[in-house]
C-alpha cells in the first residue's frame, strides 16, 4: 500500500509539496500552541483543479485534509496533528476581479484581509472586518471562521459581508454560492453553513465579498474607568445618543504588556483599573461637539476619570495600539484564552460571577481581560507562569473552565464568540448548544463529507 505522501508525489509537482520539519512544525499549528504539530506533507494548489483532486485522492484513499489560511486562529482548529496533509492557501491569494457598480470584489481563498481592505481603500471603498491579525489572517480563513473584531458593533462579522462563495466540498463537487446576489429567497442558503464551518465541509476557494462607504474623519478617544459596571453605563450612554464605529475595552494588567513590547508609555497620566477606546465619525465636527458634552456630564458623576482624544492618523493609531497589541504582547506567556459573550444585557452580572470565580481559582495567575464590549464579547486571558509545563497549565485552566462555561451556560450566552471551536473549545461544545443541536450538524458533516475527511476531529468528534 502507498504511503500518502507517495500518493501525492505521483500526482502533484514537486514543488507544490513540502515536508521539511520546519515547514511541518510552522504550517502544523497556529497561534495556540496548545497541540503538537503533527503533518505528513503541506500541499500548496495553484489552482482550484488541485484542490478538487486532492479531495477525490483523500476519499480513495482515505487521508485527512486540513484546510491553512493565515494560521492566526485561536482554537487550534488549522491544527494537523495527526499525519493529516495540510491544504495551504498561500499560492491561491490574487484579488481576482472588482465590480464598480454593485461595490464588490471577488477574491481567491488566500487573499490577506489586510490587502483587501487596502485594495478596498484605493477605491474610497472599505471592507470593513478589521482585527489585529489583518496583516496575515486570509480571508478564507476569516470566512470559516465568520471572524468579528473591533468594528462588529458597526459592521457585523464577516458573514454580513460575503455574497458569493465558490467552494469544493469534502466529496469534490465544485458549488457556487448565491453568485454575488443581495436577494436570494430560493431555499436553503449553503453559503452561511460553510460560514464558520471551521474548514469541516470543504475548502473556500473563492468568495465574492461586499464593500461599503468609507467613514470620513475617524475619531478616537480612550478613557480611564473606574470599574466594569461604569464601563458598561458609559458604553450604554455613548450607544444611545450616537452610532459608533467601535467601543473596546481592556483592564489595567494589560497594558503593562503592551508597553514593555511595543516601547510606549502609559495611555494616561495615572493608572486606571479599566480603560475603553471608542471610535466615531466626526460628522463635520457635529459627533466630535456631541461626544464631548457627554463626557462632561459622565466625568461629574465620576464615570470616565480621564481621558485622551485622537483626532490625527498617528494619534489615532497609538491608542489603538494599546487596545491591538494585547495579543501580539502577551502571546510569548502562552496564555490561555477565553472567548466569552453574554447579551449586553447581561453582561455587567455575567462579568461579576466570572471574576469571583477567577480570583478564587486563579489566585497566583496573572488575569488579563479585554474585548469587544459592545458585542458583549469578553477575552479572559491567563498567563502561564513560568513553573508550570504547558501540559500542567492547560489542565489547571481545563478545571476552572468548566466552572466559567456553567455561568456562560447561565446566562446562554457562548464559550467562542469568534476564535471557533476547533480542538481548544470542542469538550465544552455542550455548554453553548443544545444536544440535538450538535447532532444536526454531525448529520450536516456526514452529508458533505461522508468519509470524514475534512478537519477531522474540529469542532466535535465523529
Ligand atoms: C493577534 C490576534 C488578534 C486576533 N483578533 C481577532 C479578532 O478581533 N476577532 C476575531 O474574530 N479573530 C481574531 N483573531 C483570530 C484569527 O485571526 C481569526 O480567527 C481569523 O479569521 C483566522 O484566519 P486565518 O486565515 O489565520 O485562519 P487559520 O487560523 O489558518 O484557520 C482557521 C480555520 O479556518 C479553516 N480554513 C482556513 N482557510 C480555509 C479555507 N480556504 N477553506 C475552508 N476552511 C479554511 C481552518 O481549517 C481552520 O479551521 C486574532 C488572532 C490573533 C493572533
């Protein structure tokens, strides 16, 4: 019998395949780092004709795919750890065409989300899915993971903004999905099932993705808070007077980090126990007068302590440095990381329970939280202390987990808000969706990929 990798020496070139332990290791894994790197070969299609042979060639001959885009993922769902070939899309990455009039672009699968947004801003367009990882994260990836980020209190996730999908699923058909339309009532939209599929169906070759106007004179000001509850009121006071771009928030453990990695001082003159970005159009100086009269009033009742405004591009970004580089700062303590989200409504009780239960059980941890507030989405990140083996880490956060997720559970809210649920998360599935539920989607899988070979073991087991 012939090995796999003999099989795909006999029917790809050469230089499609590699399978150095370097290449191996860095396309075996992503940015979790929970799982240990484990392939058999990185495959790298030029053309979507690959793609769909390496799915009839896994079928006949029974191997798994594992479908790479930028490798940023949080759930180690890229992860091949079991002599799976990886699939990468680092080759099928052109923007391959523009459509003025309906404000439209269609991209292959490896396309960086960062070069479309900047092929967006040529055309004074934007693509609006934006999050710290743009600069490697492809959009294949964004889409199989409906990705959020910092302006999703605006724009929603990326599932708002796809309206086509070209796809070969796990049996090697090749579809098309809903063709770039804005209406489409004709039945069962596929489209939005491979969205978040977590690469469990088959590969996104091709999307077709939405543009939109541009925001015109971005603003920012961050602020000091003096505790969550007062985060979220002035949240709530700034939501209801005047549409936000984008509201974030992140505690003051965090920006130790950011300040040690990426050489800035403090945000504010003193330390705050939380701070908020928040992010709004100027409107000819209209918003900017609003904002301003709002923030009196929250500084008399003792709400927002301090505060910094951005009305220039390099202001601007280096407050959000403070907010975008927690990930990129504290990624070498290998944290282990929560992504929580509750009804707003919920989210001050929610944050409360969740903290008691942290301080209790994480008594010698560094806590660090963050997130996108306004979509009720919180990032729980723990440090690894330098003593404990990952191994010995991970189990330790495993036993505090189950205590969080029956809160999350609680308020029914989500153990993954928009890292996924890949391997990290899969155990806790049952916190966030019902049992029926989670049966319908083994059911769903087994129609596209009868013979499992599609990023086995992601997202539940089979
Ligand atoms: C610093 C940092 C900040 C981040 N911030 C955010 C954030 O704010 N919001 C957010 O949502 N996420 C965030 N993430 C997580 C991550 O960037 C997103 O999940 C992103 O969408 C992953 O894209 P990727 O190309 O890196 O996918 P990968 O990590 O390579 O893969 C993710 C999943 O998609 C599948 N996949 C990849 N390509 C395809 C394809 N062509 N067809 C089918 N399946 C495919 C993979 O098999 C895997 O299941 C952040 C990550 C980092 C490191």
């Amino acid at each position: 019998m012939k090995s796999t990798l003999e099989i795909l020496q006999k029917h790809f070139d050469s230089s499609s395949i590699k399978t150095e332990k370097e290449d191996l290791e860095n396309y075996g894994t992503d940015w979790t780092r929970y799982f240990n790197p484990n392939p058999v070969a990185i495959f790298f299609p030029k053309h979507i004709d690959e793609i769909q042979k390496i799915v009839l060639l896994a079928n006949e001959h029974h191997f798994v795919l594992v479908p790479s885009g930028g490798r940023t993922g949080l759930s180690g769902a890229a992860v091949a750890k079991k002599e799976e070939v990886i699939v990468s899309f680092d080759k099928l990455n052109q923007i391959i065409s523009y459509n003025e009039l309906d404000q439209s672009i269609t991209v292959e699968a490896g396309a960086i989300t960062e070069e479309i947004q900047n092929f967006a801003k040529e055309k004074e367009l934007l693509y609006p899915i934006d999050f710290a990882s743009k600069g490697s994260s492809q959009i294949g990836g964004n889409i199989a993971t409906n990705a959020g980020g910092v302006n999703v209190l605006k724009y929603g996730m990326t599932r708002e903004w796809v309206l086509g999908m070209k796809v070969v699923t796990a049996k090697g058909e090749i579809l098309e999905f809903n063709q770039g339309l804005i209406k489409n009532a004709t039945g069962y939209d596929f489209r939005h099932l491979f969205i978040g599929s977590e690469g469990t169906l088959g590969f996104i070759v091709e999307a077709t993705l939405k543009l939109t106007r541009a925001p015109k004179e971005k603003q920012v000001i961050l602020f000091g808070i003096p505790n969550m509850e007062k985060v979220v009121k002035v949240m709530n006071t700034f939501r209801a007077e005047l549409d936000l771009l984008a509201f974030e928030f992140f505690s003051d453990a965090t920006v130790d980090y950011v300040m040690e990695h990426t050489h800035v001082g403090l945000p504010l003159a003193k330390r705050y126990p939380f701070y908020t970005i928040m992010e709004f159009e100027s409107n000819n100086g209209k918003n900017t007068e609003l904002v301003f009269s709002i923030y009196q009033k929250l500084y008399q009742k003792g709400w927002i302590l301090d505060d910094i405004f951005g009305g220039d591009e390099q202001t601007i970004k280096h407050l959000w440095g403070y907010r975008e580089n927690i990930s990129s700062s504290i990624s070498s303590f290998i944290p282990y990381k929560n992504d929580l989200s509750v009804r707003i409504s919920n989210i001050h009780s929610f944050l409360s329970e969740t903290e008691d239960i942290v301080k209790n059980n994480y008594p010698d941890f560094i806590v660090l939280w963050y997130g996108h507030i306004a979509d009720g989405n919180l990032h729980l990140n723990i440090l690894k202390p330098n003593k404990l083996s990952v191994k010995e880490f991970e189990e330790k956060c495993k036993k505090v987990n189950l205590l969080i997720f029956e809160i999350v559970k609680k308020y029914k809210g989500s153990i993954s808000a928009e890292h996924g649920v890949g391997l990290l998360k899969k155990d806790y599935l049952e916190y966030s969706r019902s049992k029926e539920e989670i049966e319908y989607m083994k059911l769903i899988k087994n129609i596209f990929d009868p013979n499992n070979i599609m990023n086995r073991g992601k997202v539940f087991d089979t």
